[in-house]
C-alpha cells in the first residue's frame, strides 16, 4: 500500500476507531478505580505503563505515521494506569516489575538464560503443522459443564479444519470430517490439497450441545465450496457462513480470485485476478450476532492476522474468548507487524500465549521473547488462552516446561 492521501486517510480512520474503542472501554474502569489512579501516578509507574502502551501502538499501527500512534499510546497508556477491564481481568501496574522468572500479576517472566534456552531449540521452525489435542483435551473437559458454546473460523478456507472443530465443539456426530470431505472431492474435484496432514481427534468426547458455529471465507470459489457442501450435509443452521474478509476496520478491499481449496492467499497479497471483497471485523460480527463468549477462535488470514485481532479488541477485552490461534510468518502484514508488541498486547488482555509445535508441545512467548524469532521467520502458529481458564492454562504451562 502506498504512503499517499488515502493510505493516511485509512490510518487516520483506523486509529480514531481505536481509540474510541479504547475510551469506551475505559470510562466505566476509571470510575472504579480514581483513588488507584492517583496512587498510580508516580515516574516508575508511567514509565513502565508508557513502555507497555508504546509496544501496544507499535503492533496496533505497524508503518503508521507518529500522530497515530501517538494518539493510540495515549489511550493505552490511560488504560494500563486506570487498571483491570474487571473483576476477572490482569492486576493493574504497580510499581517497579519484579525480578525476571518471578510469577507476576501476568504469570510468569523468563529470566533471559531461560528465553535464550527456548529459542535455540527454534519452536518457530517446528510449528507449522500442529498438533493441539494434549491442551484442546484439557480445553473440553473443562468447558464440558457448559450447554451452549460457540466457535469462530476466520479465514475457513475449504472448512475441513471448521468441521472438525464442530464435531468436538458440539458433541454432534452429524458434524463428520471423513463425510464433509468426501462432499468436497466430489463437488469440487480440482479443489487445491491441504499443506497439513489431517489432524487428529480429540479424545474427550463432550456431552451433545448447542454450538453456533462461524465461518468466515472472503474468497469466493473457498465461499462456493463452503456454501454447496455445508448445505447438502445439512450443517447450515448451527452454521453461519459469513462471505468476508476480517481486518481491524470494516470496508471494501481487493481479494486475490484463486481456485477452490487454494490457502496462501489474502488480503495485500499481489494477484493477476482479483474481486472485491466486503470486509468487516470480529468486533462487528461478535455484535452482529449477539454472541456473548466464543469458547475457540482460529484465524487464519495469511499474514492479515495482526488486523483481524485489532478488530477485535473490544471483544478480547471484555473477556469473551477463551482460546485463541493464529499464524504467524513474513508475508501480507507480517512483514511490516511486530509479534512481541501483539503478545505483548495480548498479556494485558489476559491471555498467555505459546508456539503451538508440530509435538505436540508447547514453547513459552508471554514473557519469554527472544530477538531471534525477528529473523527466523517461518511458517508457524500462536495458541493463546485466558488465564481464567484455570485448568486449560496450567495445562498449557505444564506442557510448555512451566509447572
């Protein structure tokens, strides 16, 4: 995209939007937490709120101009100093942060021996094709009390990896993989192989429920595919399909036209054909829907997922969602994004966030970067969860060498 006019126009746009959604989300906190507020204004605790505030904007505007992100530091940092989102949300800074490998109010720190020693066993490069049934057990077990959940796919791409996630979800055996696939090869013969390997089932098998499920695909022979097979398996109903891509502000934009079934394309990526394509964002259809908790998030949106989650940052800060995935690599808006300033971000939120590995295993990011994974970038995915989800968590940290 080109530094001109209305590059700075989106900017503009895209930064106002934050911060209106920042103050929404601040005044009811401010009111709390006044007498906190001026016990908290003292120089450590500004310098340590304007340094996690600055990391926010960075990853919040990539390459955006200096005002911008000047604009967004400032709510950030009203918001690190007005403390909590609420009763569940992370302790608010105070004071000086506390030695390295300590468990602090955001859980637990590396010392830097111990981030050096994660990433020289590089988890970045052994992380593309994971496997997360050790935590997702976990995951199910403990939201197995529930009677309704909801699951949200963005970029669905041909909706295998969707089906599957219903099927554990929901505990309804209607939602079959080996089923929709055969839909799939038979309607759409030519339709591009999957990268990964399937994946395999969970084995905890959770009472049958009520599960909406979202399916967002912007691209349209990946919609038509969608579309024609969720509707002879008969899944539309618990399904929503939703024809659009997902960034951090709502609009129109062009979309590469691949064939069906194709996974490396999206949004700013260079194509001979291309469509436009309606774009919106998680906040708009977590509204749109009325949807009060998403217990599983995937996105997948080929280098756009930075901006997928910064339009939702209303929806992570109310704590709606429980557990989150997402890729990470150099192309689209990877390229110009920064991963610890979106981790970074993500731990104010509540969550801590983990390479998710092709083992099985998990290796340590919140509190546990290391300069090497800017140069060392490869294909590989993020799994994140609300530390709230107490089992799930310590699950996840036993798995990752932190019990």
């Amino acid at each position: 995209m080109k530094h001109g006019a209305s590059y700075r126009l989106t900017v503009w746009a895209l930064s106002a939007l934050l911060v209106t959604q920042c103050l929404l989300m601040l005044l009811p906190r401010v009111a709390r937490r006044a007498g906190a507020l001026r016990r908290s204004a003292n120089a450590t605790l500004g310098a340590a709120a304007g340094a996690a505030a600055d990391a926010a904007a960075g990853a919040a505007l990539g390459a955006a101009p200096n005002a911008s992100a000047a604009a967004l530091r400032a709510c950030l940092l009203a918001a690190a100093l007005a403390g909590p989102a609420g009763p569940a949300g992370p302790a608010a800074l105070a004071g000086p942060a506390p030695p390295a490998g300590k468990r602090t109010s955001h859980g637990v720190r590396c010392r830097g021996p111990q981030a050096a020693e994660i990433a020289r066993a590089k988890p970045i490069a052994h992380s593309n094709c994971f496997d997360n049934r050790a935590w997702m057990d976990v995951l199910l077990r403990e939201t197995a009390h529930l009677p309704a959940v909801t699951v949200v796919a963005v970029g669905c791409n041909k909706g295998d990896d969707f089906v599957a996630q219903m099927r554990d979800w929901s505990g309804d055996p209607r939602f079959s993989v080996s089923e929709y696939r055969a839909s799939a090869a038979r309607h759409f013969p030519r339709a591009s192989a999957r990268a990964c390997p399937p994946g395999s089932a969970t084995t905890v098998a959770v009472p049958r429920r009520a599960a909406r499920g979202f399916c967002v695909e912007p691209m349209p022979r990946n919609y038509q595919l969608l579309e024609t097979c969720m509707r002879v398996l008969r899944y539309l109903g618990p399904v929503t399909l939703v024809p659009a891509a997902v960034s951090s502000v709502p609009g129109e934009e062009s979309f590469p036209d691949g064939d069906a079934g194709a996974e490396s394309l999206g949004l700013g990526h260079a194509s001979a054909a291309s469509v436009r394509v309606n774009v919106t964002t998680l906040d708009e259809i977590v509204r749109g829907a009325n949807i009060s908790a998403i217990e599983f998030l995937s996105i997948d949106t080929e280098g756009n997922d930075v901006r997928a989650l910064l339009g939702g940052i209303h929806t992570l800060a109310a704590r709606k969602v429980r557990y989150l995935e997402f890729e990470y690599h150099k192309v689209g808006r990877w390229a110009l994004s920064d991963l610890q300033d979106l981790v970074d971000l993500l731990d104010q939120l509540g969550f801590d966030c983990y390479w998710a590995l092709n083992s099985g295993g998990l290796s340590r990011l919140t509190g546990c970067w290391h300069d090497s994974y800017y140069s060392e970038r490869f294909w590989s995915n993020v799994a994140c969860v609300d530390r709230e989800s107490r089992q799930t968590h310590r699950a996840m940290q036993r798995l990752a060498g932190f019990a």
